[in-house]
C-alpha cells in the first residue's frame, strides 16, 4: 500500500505536470484521483495544490519557467480549487463564527489566501473572502455590514507592508481583531507583531487553530496613527524616499550607463527590466525604512542577485546601482546604512549558484 507521504508526492506531481502543460481538465482529474485514493481535501489543498504553486514560483525564480507559464499555471491551481468545494463542509456538526479574509491593498498574490479560506469553510467557517488588492475603505465598509470575529490579512510582498499596518490599524480602530499571514510579514511574524496584529500565522492549519482557540478582542485604547507605532519614522525618510522615487529610479539608469557599459547596448525590453528592478529596489529600501529593519533590504538585494545571474545578468550589476542610489542619497543616514548593508550582503554571495528546488531543503 502506498504511504500517505508517497502518494501525496505522486499526486503533486501529476498536478504539476498538468499545471506547466496549462491543462485544467486533467488537473482536476488528478484531484479527483487524489479524493478516490483516500487524501482529504485539506491535504490535497494545502500540500498537493499549495505544494505545487509553491514550486511554480521557484521555477519562476530560478528562470526555468516564464512569466507567461507562471501566471498560465497559477490560473489552472485557482481553477481547479473549485474541484474540491464540497457542497457543504467534512465537519457538518460544525458550526463556527463569520470571518473575513482579503488581501491587503495592492497585493495581487491571492492564492495563499484562497487556500486559506477554503481550509476554514471545510472547517466550518463561514467566509468572506475578498480576493487580492481589496482597498481598506472597502474592507472596513465590509466589517462595519458583516460585523465578523476576525479579519484574516494576507500578504507575501514586503512592499506593502505600510498599506497592511494602516488596514490592521483601521480594522481594530472598529473593533474587529486581526490574524496576518504570509511571507511579507516575515519568517516568524515579526512585522505583524510590530503592527499590532492580534496574532500571525505561519500556514492555513495554525489560522485555523488560533480561530479556533479565539482571537483577543482588539484594545478600544490602543488604536493609533501608523506614524505612531513606529517612532523611527519622525525622521521623513521613509516619506522622502517614496516621493523621490522616480526621479531615484531615472537618475540611476541615467547614472549606470556611465559605470555599467553593457547597458548601452540593451535593448528596449531589456532597459524596461532594469528600471523595473530599480524601481523594486526603491520600493523595498523605502519598506525597509518604514519598518527599520535591514534584514528586509539584505534580503530582497540577494534574492534580486540570484535573479540576476539566473538571467546571465552579473550581479555586479546591482552592486552599481546600489552604490548609485546611495550617492543621490547621501543626506539620509539610514538609507545609506541600508544601501551599504545591501551590498556588503550581495559582495558576499556574488558568485553562488541559484538554488535548485529540486534539491534544496
């Protein structure tokens, strides 16, 4: 007999060749499979499904798969969910309170989400889920109509991180406790915790359990401007960085082909990536500002090099555009603290080969 582990490997690997090949029919076929072998839906969700969108992305990363291909293959994993909607949830003598759960403005990562809520409607929750990019005016007006337990917020990128402080903000100033998850708010929640939120976590079973275990009510005393929580931000660099941020991005293309020669010979496409990626690494340098943490920064610079040189791009490239946008902001200390450690961290990894998923832990 196959062991549980096994065939749950066996199944995600036919979803995924079903997913790369933009075949939703026989996805769903594998699901059903994966039903009439035994799996429960909340495994065939968050291991066979999530497993392979999480695959998705590596491949995306490590330039194995196009961009194309990604957005085809996330399509038929939001399909095929669908496929395990039971009409009414596993557990029918379970009957649970309303939540809410959306992505916070201007996140497009709406999956880990919908996993997410279809793990707590099988569990008998009823859910509100809002989808990606839901404005906060319009969540609040939802809470204030539904009057739900707890707001679920997700994220996985770091860039927007303001606009998910400001939502957990206006979510408990109406008094609706908050629960925050994905990669955005870091390994072990730290950037929720900063925020206030009532708890994190790490993956759709522990949201499940701390619903279950109750969520504290919001404190009605607590709630306050975002600046406030966060004392470092008195210093308007943040605020300067996001304002400069076109002129930072133009400046340093500008700048680059003076020092990076190669440039000079890109093509249209090519310079439109590259000020994509400036425009990223301001983004993420203003985040990181805005949560006075250096990790964040570090991280996304050698993640980017990875990127790089998957693409044949050196990752001295970036070293160059980091020094340049240190130079235009030379008047801001912690900016260029960060820059600084930015590119401490991608001289120390220039040369390292990018992960392969397959057999990395």
């Amino acid at each position: 007999m196959t062991e549980p582990g096994d065939a749950t490997t066996e199944f995600r690997d036919r979803l995924w060749k079903a997913v790369l090949g933009g075949d939703a029919y026989t996805a769903t076929d594998v699901l059903h499979d994966g039903l009439d072998a035994g799996l429960d839906r909340e495994t065939l969700l968050l291991e066979v499904i999530g497993g392979v969108q999480a695959k998705v992305g590596a491949e995306w990363a490590a330039a194995r798969i196009t961009v194309a291909q990604e957005h085809a293959a996330t399509a038929v994993n939001e399909r095929v969910i669908a496929a395990l909607t039971p009409r009414r949830p596993d557990r029918k003598d379970v009957r649970r309170g309303r939540v809410t759960v959306a992505c916070v403005d201007g996140e497009w990562h709406a999956l880990p989400a919908r996993l997410v809520s279809e793990v707590l409607q099988l569990r008998g929750w009823q859910v509100d889920y809002l989808g990606a990019q839901t404005p906060g005016p319009h969540l609040i007006a939802h809470l204030h109509r539904t009057d739900p337990d707890a707001v679920l917020l997700s994220s996985s990128i770091p860039t927007r991180l303001p606009a998910a402080h400001a939502a957990i903000t206006a979510c408990q100033a109406v008094g609706v406790p908050v629960m925050v998850g994905g990669r955005a708010f870091g390994p072990d929640g730290r950037y929720g915790r900063a925020f206030g939120a009532e708890r994190w976590a790490p993956d759709a079973r522990a949201a499940a359990a701390a619903l279950e275990a109750g969520l504290p009510a919001p404190d009605p005393t607590a709630a306050r401007q975002a600046v406030d929580d966060l004392p470092h931000l008195a210093d308007q660099e943040y605020t300067m960085v996001v304002q400069s941020r076109p002129q930072l991005v133009k400046q340093t293309l500008v700048d680059l082909e003076e020092r990076f020669p190669p440039l000079r010979g890109y093509t249209d496409a090519q310079r439109e990536r590259t000020a994509e990626d400036l425009a990223h690494t301001v983004d993420f340098l203003a985040t990181a500002l805005y949560v006075d943490d250096a990790r964040l920064f570090t991280d996304f610079v050698t993640w980017t090099a990875d990127i790089l040189e998957a693409r044949r791009v050196p990752a001295r490239s970036l070293l160059l555009g980091l020094d340049v946008l240190g130079e235009q902001l030379h008047d801001f200390p912690r900016a260029g603290a960060l820059l600084r450690e930015g590119g401490a961290a991608v001289a120390t990894r220039s040369d390292r080969p990018v992960p392969d998923p397959e057999t990395s832990a």
